[in-house]
C-alpha cells in the first residue's frame, strides 16, 4: 500500500488531536467568559488572571466567576500579584492557584520585573514564604534576575509560564541557560511561549519556535519543557498559528525533525499533565 505525507499527518494528529495542555493563556482576562468552549478545545490550560490595572476586588470576581464554571481540565494562573499583602494573603491561597507571579515587567511592592530594579522586598519573601507553604509554584516569568536569585534562597518550586530562551534568541523577557538549570533542580517546567516578539525578529513561523524547544531538549531534557501559549495575551503570534486548532502544524514540525512520537507527547501533552496532577483541581 503507498503511504502518502496526508496519511503520516493524520496519523501524527492523532498523537496530539485535542490533546494540547497550556501552561499559560489570558483568556480570563481578554472579556472572555465561555469557559466550557475552551475546555473542549485543550485537554488542560492553565487560565491566568492578568492584574494590569485591575484593583483586588475585581481580581477576586474574575477568579470566583472561574472556579465556580470551569471544568475540571482548566487550571487557575496568576499573572502579577503585585496586590497581595498580609491582609489577603490567605484569601489568594484558598484559591489554590497552580501557580503565581510575583510582577508584571516593572518593579512592584513584591519584586523587580525585567525591565525594573531590584529584588524581592521584605513583603515579597513573606509573600513567596505564604505561597511556598500552601503548596503554590512560583512563576518567574517576567522577573529580573536579581529577583530569580532571591527566589533561590527560598524554598519555592519555581517555573516559567511563558518565555524563551536567550540561547536562541535574546529579549528581556527570555532566560538564560543557568536559570534553566535552577528551575529543573527544583522540578520545575518551562513553558516555551509562542509570542512573537520573544522569537525572532521579522516574520516568525513555526521553525522559530521549533528552534527554541530543540534548544531546551538537545541541552537540558525533555521532561521539563512545555507550550504558555500566552494566547489572548500577545499582540502577534508566529505566522500561522494564532489559536489552538492550528498548533498541529507545530506537531506536524516536530515529526519532521524526527521527533519520536513519545518525545512530541513530553512536550505537548504530559509533562505540563504530570505537572498539574499533583495539585488539588
């Protein structure tokens, strides 16, 4: 029987067909609210809560509206908790987050973002210290390196929701190799992410996000990288791919790089799956 390049990608789409887990998108906080439509889209996502100009009360509306609606394959993200402080501390932590970043890009009462000074403030550690204790990943995405640096002196599972590597291609936003390497040794996940602006310069395609992810399993492993989309987050996307139906042709990519099949699951699929399996839905 001749076998055609159509059957290899049905047969490839198989692999991944429903079956994308996010570690990042702002779909909470971009006016939409059909979170059943979404969850039939994604096998897993982890739905972030952007702060921007948002004051505490109508963060605290956004994620009540979430966790009484969502389905059970949608996870809760939080973008910048800049607002945090003893007062509400606890009240954050009972919203059982996946996880949580400490800032947006500029400096907070928290923390120093990457295009701000400084490191984690006296309120910053008791923050990390309140959501280390309640079980609670701390998303280093868009922290300064000051910062990643007092994170390491805690006890936190630290992660990146949404980034890229410096390695590959350099932006403020983007890590380095040796903070790579700290997020594995404390078992944590690196979500490569699909802005476009953090990929390349000119006009971004799949190939360019394809070169980062190489990066990270040729040089570390690949058990410790995923996708943060950051879908209905980001002005511009790599050419081609602006939703989650079309991320095939990433999977499609990958195949023909030679990718084994179990290694195109790690990273589409599992490794953010086993992830979240160990916190309470």
């Amino acid at each position: 029987m001749a076998f055609c390049l159509c059957d290899q990608k049905i047969n490839i789409a198989r692999i991944i067909n429903n079956m994308i887990v996010d570690f990042h998108n702002d779909f909470l906080t971009n006016g939409n609210n059909d979170l059943k439509a979404l969850s039939e889209r994604v096998t897993g996502a982890v739905c972030a809560v952007f702060r921007g100009n948002r004051f505490f009360d109508e963060i605290s509306r956004i994620v009540k509206n979430f966790l009484e609606n969502r389905n059970n394959n949608l996870y809760l993200g939080l973008e910048d908790i800049g607002y945090a402080n003893e007062l509400n501390i606890e009240q954050i932590c009972g919203w059982h987050p996946v996880c949580a970043s400490l800032t947006w890009n500029e400096q907070n009462l928290l923390a120093g973002g990457c295009a701000g000074m400084g490191g984690l403030t006296s309120l910053g550690k008791y923050i990390v210290d309140k959501l280390v204790q309640n079980d609670i990943y701390i998303d280093c995405a868009h922290l300064n390196k000051e910062s990643f640096c007092d994170l390491l002196d805690t006890d936190a599972i630290i992660v990146n929701s949404h980034t890229c590597l410096n390695s590959v291609f350099k932006h403020q936003r983007n890590i380095d190799d040796w903070q790579i390497e700290k997020i594995i040794e404390r078992k944590g996940l690196v979500g490569i992410t699909l802005v476009a602006s953090f990929l390349g310069k000119g006009m971004v395609t799949t190939e360019n996000v394809f070169s980062q992810v190489d990066y990270f399993v040729q040089n570390f492993d690949s058990d410790h990288v995923c996708l943060g989309t950051d879908f209905y987050g980001a002005l511009e996307y790599p050419k081609g791919i602006t939703c989650y139906e079309e991320l095939n042709q990433l999977v499609f990519l990958f195949d023909r790089h030679g990718y084994k099949k179990e290694i195109i699951q790690k990273i589409f699929t599992k490794n953010l799956q086993n992830l979240l399996a160990k916190k309470v839905n």
